[in-house]
C-alpha cells in the first residue's frame, strides 16, 4: 500500500502545477500587481494633468542623415524652452518648441521625416496641439493654424499614453489594454554604466494602446517605470522603434515630488530607430530623437482645452498628382511638397525620384503609364537619401524596376530599408507581395561618380555632388540634349528663390560648371522648374 500512496499523492502535485500553469504560462506573471504598484509609487491616480517646462536640451531631426563619424544621433538641433501639457482624461497635449528660426519646417517638431512640405519655420516659438483624432500647430503666436496630417495627429496622441509613466500607467488600465506581463534580467548600458556584475530582475508590461499600438513598459524592482516601447509607422523604414526613457538619461535619472504623492521624471530621452551603437554598419539610421531635463513640473492645474480649429477639423490631404510637360518625353510630376520626373528612352522609362510614401509613389506610377504606354519603368534614380525622398523606393523595386543610387547609401538601403521584415503597422506591396528578386538582390546599380542611362539617342548623365554638409550620397541628373538638369534639395523653388546663395545652391552651381553642363532649366524636386539664368543671378 505504501508505494502506491506515494505515486498518488506525486500525481496530486503534478496535477496541481499544470492547472496553475495554464493560466499563467511559463515567463508570464500577472501584470495586476506590477500595473499597481507601479501607479502607487508615482502616484498616478493623483493626478489628472501636468504641465512640465525645461531649458535645456534638442530634438532630433529624425529621417535626416546622420553621419557614421559622429555618433548614432539624428541631426541635433537644441531648443532653448521646452513645455508639453498632458491632460489624460481630455485627451489633449500641447507643445511648445524654442529653437532658431530656418531650421525646420514650419509644422514640424520631431520624427518622423520632413514630411509635411510646409514652409521653414520663421519665428521662435511652434506649438503643436493634439485634442482627439486632430493635431495641429501654429508657427508664431497668432499665426494660422497648420492642420497634421492624420497619422502625425495619431503619433501625437499616442504620445500623451507613451512618452512618460502615468500615461502608461493609465493606459493599461483602460479597456482594451489587455496587459500582460514577463520579467527577465537587465544589465546596464555598455560603456554608460559600467561593468555591471549582478543584472537586476525587472518585470516587462505589455499593453494595446489606441486599439493598435502594442506598447511595453520595463519597471524595475522599486516599481519605477524606466523605459516605454513601441512601434511607430515610418514609409522608409516600416515599423520603427519608438521608446521613451526616464531613467539613465544624460542629464541623471531623476524623479521630482510634484505634491500629493505624485512623482514625475524630469528626463525626456526618446529615441526613434534603434540604437546599434556597437553594430552599426550602416551609413544612416539615427537614434535620438528627443532629449531634455525639464526644471519645472506643475501637476493637476488643467486648462482648457484648445478648440480644435475649423480649417483643422476640414483639412484633407488627397493624393494629387499634377503633371508639366517639360520636353517630348520628358515630365514632371507634381502636385505635392515632392516632385517626380519621368524620361521616356526608346524601350523604357526612368524616374526621378521616389518621394513620400508609397500612396504618392503608386498615383504617380499609374499617371506615368498613362502618359507613356507600354514601356516599363526600367530605372529610378534616387538624389538621396532622406527620409522623405525614399519612402516609394520599395514601390518601385516592387514594380520591377533598378534603383539607381550613390554606392554610400547601398548598405543603409539594403539593410534598412529594402528588407523583408513585415511591416505590421501599414503593410506595403513588398511587404504584403514579398518579389522574390528582393534576396537575390540584383536590382542595384551603384554611382561612384558618374553614371550614364542612355538608348543612343536621349541621355541622362547622372552624377555625383560632392560631400555637402546637408547630406553625404547625393547625386544630380542631367539632359543633355534638353538642357534640363533636376536636382534636390540644391535649390528649392517652392518658397522662391533665397536672396543670397546658400550652401547648398553653391554646390549646385559648381557641379555644373564643373561638369561643363550647358543648363537652361532647372528641375527642382522641390518647387517649380526655373530658368538658369534667374539662378545665375544669385552668383
Ligand atoms: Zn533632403
Ligand atoms: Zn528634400
């Protein structure tokens, strides 16, 4: 009898475990607790909005270029005042930015792109607001306001739930949240912290915010939010990292007693892209995005809400595509912040440029179709490679055609860029209808310096300007027998011409001098064409 009383009692416990786990499977522990304890701590339940304001510290120009010789950062470009009003119950922020004027589109604070092809900022102070589904922002106090595009207004809005703790906190609480909640063991950043001998068991929060966004947080063991992430959707790079910290930033981890037992981080560090400090091998991909130490924090002094303006809540943004005859063969297409041109050669057409996302990228296919039929598009030629002048690349390598690029950006475009990770957030053709020629790779043709499209008749002489400070990897085409060159970001027309030569509009003029190029129009792909001769005013 012995025995058996024994195996019995053996099943008994074995029994026992396995109903337990199938509530809970193995590395999951129940985010109740987590989600309470970490509210307690900071005292979220206190508080209902918060206005935070600091002097000190940058936003990143994100989808701009980073160089690989300084650093995994987005361009920095410092603000000398920063405040953001959250109120959760309201479901409204408002933002207000000081930076230098000249710097950044108007309507444009951080991430993702220069997408909005609103004029440069020209006074000191922008203020985003976002009440519900509508953002917008004024450039200057009194001036007009510029209504978001709807997925800027969403990332605004997601960023009252995921840019600090109590939005988190307060997030996983409402319906739909659906938390769930593992832990694992962290060790300190490499080369920040130092060598950390014992990693520290933190428990990871996972939740649904807006009904689409899967956002986690990491709380550590003193029920401190440390790190918010989440994906964002970007038309270059897909679904992006996008992740708040609040501990271990540059400027000290540090919590501030706001009253009432609300506490709140003064930190703000926000990254966009991944940091791959230690393996990048990449030419592009920045990182920070956002970084600041916020000096002061009022908790629960809730004004109004702005009224979300008419010509806000009106604002559509249609695809329009608006197309010039430049020469036989040979138009513009236009009708948005960013041009394409397209060249008919005897067999095939070639495009310039690639902008925005691939909506933009698919209207003006098909308006290209219907102006040269039955040719393919054998080439685009891609100028650079910022955000916004890349987003329909994978449209293109989608349809069939070569990319035609500066070697410097292959390995960033190939890594980053043209890749079959899923896009999950706003699944594209390649993403949905993977080509198969995408790991076979052969639809490149790398430009060192110059490059030559021709069918023996018309040609398209492609060449490469040299390192600029705006971009690295830039290259400029030429017709030469229509005497048209199109160029970006060398001369923008869209807001007329500077009244002294830039830079950029210095590169420009030596390129074709150099290149003994004999130009009687210039194509921008941004703004209307123009005589050269009204350029060479400038010089
Ligand atoms: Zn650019
Ligand atoms: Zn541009």
């Amino acid at each position: 009898m012995r025995p058996r009383f024994l195996i019995a009692t053996a099943l008994a416990i074995v029994a026992t475990a396995t109903a337990s786990m199938q509530q809970l499977p193995p590395g999951y522990v129940d985010p109740g607790p987590v989600i309470a304890a970490a509210a307690k701590a900071i005292g979220t339940d206190n508080l209902k909005c918060v206005t935070v304001s600091g002097t000190r510290g940058y936003t990143g120009a994100v989808g701009q270029q980073r160089f690989a010789d300084v650093g995994v950062d987005w361009p920095r470009i410092p603000f000398t005042r920063y405040s953001r009003t959250m109120n959760w119950d309201a479901g409204t922020m408002k933002e207000e930015i000081d930076r230098k004027p000249g710097q950044n589109p108007a309507s444009w604070k951080f991430g993702l792109g220069w997408i909005g092809g609103t004029p440069v900022q020209k006074n000191e102070r922008q203020t985003f607001y976002v009440n519900g589904k509508f953002g917008w922002s004024h450039d200057g106090a009194g001036a007009p306001a510029v209504a978001a595009r709807p997925e800027d207004a969403e990332r605004w809005l997601l960023d009252l739930w995921v840019s600090n703790p109590h939005g988190f906190l307060k997030a996983a609480r409402l319906p739909g949240a659906n938390p769930k909640a593992s832990w694992r063991w962290e060790l300190g950043e490499m080369g920040r912290d130092g060598p950390t001998a014992i990693p520290e068991r933190v428990t990871v929060v996972s939740i649904t915010v807006l009904g689409k966004y899967q956002v986690d947080a990491t709380i550590n063991k003193d029920n401190i939010v440390q790190r918010i992430h989440t994906n964002v959707h970007d038309p270059a790079f897909g679904d992006t990292n996008y992740e708040h910290e609040n501990t271990n930033t540059a400027y000290g981890s540090k919590y501030v007693d706001a009253g009432n037992g609300i506490r709140f981080p003064l930190t703000w560090h926000h990254h966009e892209g991944w940091d791959d400090n230690y393996a990048s091998q990449y030419v592009n991909g920045g990182h920070n995005a956002l970084d600041g130490f916020m000096d002061t924090v009022q908790a629960n002094v809730c004004p109004d809400a702005a009224a979300v303006p008419a010509n806000v809540q009106q604002a559509a943004f249609p695809v329009r595509v608006e197309t010039t005859k430049l020469a036989d063969g040979v138009y513009l297409l236009g009708g948005a912040s960013h041009n394409s041109v397209a060249v008919e050669f005897r067999e095939w057409i070639a495009v310039i440029e690639a902008p925005l996302d691939e909506k933009r990228n698919l209207a003006v296919i098909e308006e290209i179709v219907k102006l040269i039929p039955n040719k393919p598009i054998r080439y685009v030629v891609n100028t650079h490679q910022h955000g916004d002048h890349i987003g329909g690349l994978r449209t293109y390598m989608h349809i069939g055609a070569t990319i035609v690029t500066h070697y410097k950006n292959y390995v960033f475009y190939n890594n980053d860029i043209l890749n079959y990770r899923p896009r999950t957030l706003e699944p594209d053709l390649v993403s949905l209808m993977p080509p198969t020629e995408l790991a076979e790779g052969y639809y490149w043709e790398r430009v060192t310096e110059n490059y030559m499209l021709t069918d023996g008749k018309r040609i398209m002489h492609i060449s490469y300007v040299h390192p600029l400070e705006h971009v690295e990897g830039m290259l400029m085409a030429y017709l030469p027998n229509e005497r048209i060159v199109v160029e970006a970001d060398l001369l923008d027309t869209h807001e007329g011409l500077p009244s002294a030569p830039t830079v950029m509009n210095r590169a420009l003029f030596n390129q074709v001098q150099r290149l003994r190029h004999d130009v009687a129009t210039i194509v921008p792909i941004h703004g209307k064409p123009i005589p050269w001769s009204d350029f060479a005013k400038l010089f």
